[in-house]
C-alpha cells in the first residue's frame, strides 16, 4: 500500500503534464484545449530513486455542477478526499482566479494538507509568482514548471516530508496473472457504462455525449479469485470524421491500449447493428492479434424480433471473426455479466497457451495426412515440421518446401484444423512459412574435361543418327 497524492485546480492549469513529469510516462493527455482530462488517472512516481507514491491526474473543475463538467468536478472532489495530500495547481502567468478562489474554499471544507503550486512560472519571477497567491494564506507554495521541468525536485522533497510511510492505495502492478481487459468500440456504445457496472462504482463518467472519454484509464480489480485489469479507452471513428487534434492522440491511446491488452471486448449497439465504424475498431484488433469478445450490448431494449433479426445480422457481418464469441449484454442493468467473463476467460486461455514442439508437428502431420496440399503447375508443397512461434496470437511455424505456392484455401484449412483439434477459442491464429535453404542454388555445376568430351560425342552421335 501506497500514499496517495491527488492533484486539483480548475482547467488548463497543467496537472496533466506535471503528472506525466512526475510518472516520467506519457499516461495523461496533455493539449492546450481545457478540461482535456476528465476521468482519474493513476500512476507512480518513482523520481530520483525516493520513496514511491501513487498520483492521481484530475479533470479540471470547472465550477458547473451538471453535465460533463458536473462529472468531472465529481471526481476530482472524489480523488482529493481519498488523497493523503492535495497538490493544489494554480496558473502562475495568469494569477488568481475566482474559480480558483472557489476550488480553495471547498478544499478547506474538505480539511484534506494542501500543498500550493503555482506553475507554468518558467520566464518570469517565480517569488512574484508565489506572492500573487499570498492572500490564499497557504504557507506551503511553491514554483514550478512541469513543461519544463523545473523545481520538481524540491516539490518532491516537500511532498514525501509530508506523506505518510504507508497508505491505503492499491497500486498498479504487473502481475503476470493479472488478465488485461481493452473495452473498446466506437463512440457512445457504453464502455465506460459496463466498466462502471462491473467495478460497482462511479469510477468512469458515462454520458449520453459521445466522446465523453478522452483518455484510456486502466483500473485493476478482483473477481470471484482471478485478477483483472479493466482498460476503459475512447471510442473510435474513422478518419474522415476525425478533425479535433485531442480526438486524435485518444485514438491513439487506445490502439497503444489495444496493442497492451490480452482480451479487446469490441462493443457493438444491438439497436444498430454492426457499422462501419465497428469494423474499423475490428480492424485495429486484428491487426493487433489480440484475442476478441464481441459484446452486443442494449439487448434488454429488443422485441424477440428484433433480437432475432440482430442475431441474422451479427452472423453475416461478423463472418469473417466467427471465432469470435458473440454475448448479449446490458450494461446499464448488469445482464450478461458472467456470460461476459466466461467468453473473455476461453479466449485469454486460447491466445495465452504455451505449446509444444512435439504436439504442434503431429498436428501438422495429421493435417498433411488428412488432405495434403493441392499440386501447383505440377509441383506439391512439402510440410516437414512445424513448432510453436509464440502467444497471443497463438503462431506455428511451418518448415517445409515450396511452401510459397500454398494457395490461400489450403492455409485457411490449416487455420481451421489447428483450431478446431486444440480448441481455440476468441482468439486468431497466425501462420509463418519457411523454406529450408538449397545448399546448391549458389553453385555452378562445372563440367569435366571428361564430361565434356563425352557430352560432345553424344551430340555428335545424336547427329549421324537423323
């Protein structure tokens, strides 16, 4: 267990790139638009070899109580009362604010150690800076810039003198065990509902505007004995309807978040159907090779018709992943649940199992009984062995000769029996072909004196006899 140190202040005031200084990562998005960030965001700072501590990134407040902005004040009030200590984060180019006057006021309802920092002071006079905020009486202020960088190493002296040894904040780890979980989809669909629905809690905000998550926020979690860590990311659309730069870097976050996960659950709307922008979210997962659940959510809203005429849809458009298993969910009431974790626990054991040598070749071999490859301008291609290439996908390795005029069916039924003899299920299945070199292709045959002479009297011979 961990301290926690939350930080707090209205928009655009640099919370997200001084948490990203602190962490040395690239975790929170950082843009010059405000209120970029809005659900909580933890990570680890591990500076200069000190004492480590967990830090939240809040959303800026503010000062609305509905709609988004609502929310994200709601969290960043949820993160500074489970927090140790408070980092206070003021703009110190633009000076006092009423907004920030505000922020103080429910700070000090809160009764929570504050610590003031007044950044973005790079530049300009930073005991000017500080003495613009005198009035707040906060003794505890200080300068920095975390564009920059500077005065980091005396916030974290100041902030370990006043933290606890311990706290009550789970970290992060990398447990090896721990099944990753991408929520992934286009936007609007109910990601952020279903993750909320799973942790029991108001962890993500959820809204009816799409786009609401901007960032991808990983929460670890445990359920019935098993470790999971659930990755909630921002819905992706195509690139012709792409034009704001910060809806660019959330795509980008969560193709990095798809790339990290084991289990992408891809949501679908069961009142539309599968869509074009579904398919380019199936797209960054098969290009990612990460084992696929397909989670039709809203189901609890369907006629028995409509579901039916759903179902008929599913299977024709989602024939090329018919690996895939497909679960009708409601986020919104919790139905389908278990359903859910049983199709994502087949898939995480499919992508993750380690094969051997042995039993791969004799699938291969049986495979090569059972219907050998078809004969290409008179020559067959020979399978002679094959072995496991890695997980996640899982990937054979085949050796053999002529491999490259293997048509395109005869791989796909490799594909197919190798799935269906180990049981693979949710996840794709990758195929590498090799060659074996011809120690000979690189050497001339050069003839004998012999060979010659004897070359020249059968075409000799060959000629008297027309």
């Amino acid at each position: 267990m961990l301290p926690l140190v939350a930080l707090v202040g209205r928009p655009n005031v640099g919370k997200s790139t001084l948490f990203n200084a602190l962490t040395r990562t690239r975790d929170a998005l950082v843009h010059d638009e405000p209120g970029v960030t809005r659900d909580r965001n933890y990570g680890i700072c591990r500076l200069n070899e000190a004492r480590p501590f967990v830090i939240v990134d809040t959303g800026g407040i503010a000062g609305e109580d509905e709609g988004l902005a609502g929310a994200t004040a709601r969290q960043s009030r949820a993160a500074a009362e489970e927090a140790d200590l408070v980092l206070f984060v003021v703009d110190g180019r633009e000076g006092p604010s009423a907004l920030d006057d505000e922020i103080l006021r429910w700070l000090r309802k809160a009764a929570r150690p504050t610590v003031l920092v007044v950044n973005k002071t790079d530049g300009i006079d930073s005991r000017a800076a500080i003495a613009e905020f005198s009035r707040y009486g906060i003794a505890d202020a200080l300068a920095v810039s975390s564009a920059h960088r500077q005065g980091l190493d005396r916030l974290l002296d100041d902030v370990l003198s006043r933290l606890p040894e311990e706290g009550d904040t789970e970290v992060l780890d990398n447990d090896p065990e721990r099944v990753r979980i991408a929520f992934v989809g286009r936007p609007n669909v109910g990601k952020s509902t279903l993750v909320n629905r799973i942790l029991g809690e108001e962890r993500m905000i959820a809204s009816d505007v799409p786009g609401t998550t901007r960032d991808s926020i990983a929460v670890d979690m445990e359920r019935d004995g098993r470790k999971y860590r659930l990755i909630d990311t921002a819905g992706i659309r195509r690139k012709s309807k792409v034009e704001e730069a910060v809806e660019k870097f959330s795509i980008v976050k969560t193709l990095q978040a798809i790339e990290q996960c084991q289990v992408a659950v891809i949501m679908l709307d069961a009142s539309e159907g599968v869509t074009d922008q579904d398919a380019s979210v199936l797209g960054a997962v098969l290009d990612a090779g990460r084992a696929l659940v397909v989670a039709v959510n809203k189901w609890d809203g369907l006629s028995q018709y409509q579901r039916e005429q759903t179902d008929g849809l599913l299977s024709r458009k989602l024939s090329f992943v018919n690996w895939a298993e497909a679960v009708h969910i409601s986020a919104k009431h919790g139905s389908g649940l278990r359903e859910l974790f049983g199709a994502v626990h087949r898939a995480h054991r499919s992508a993750t199992y380690k094969f051997s040598t042995s039993e791969v070749t004799q699938a291969m071999e049986v495979a090569y009984e059972t219907n050998p490859p078809p004969s290409i301008r008179g020559h067959v291609s020979k399978l002679r062995f094959a072995h496991p290439g890695g997980e996640n996908p899982p990937t054979f390795v085949v050796h053999g000769t002529r491999l490259r005029n293997l048509p395109e069916s005869y791989r796909r039924y490799l594909e197919n029996f190798f799935r269906k003899r180990f049981k693979l299920i949710g996840t794709p299945v990758r195929f590498v072909f090799k060659e074996g070199d011809n120690p000979y292709k690189d050497k001339k045959n050069v003839l004998t004196e012999g060979q010659i002479k004897k070359r020249q009297r059968m075409i000799r011979h060959v000629k008297r006899n027309k």
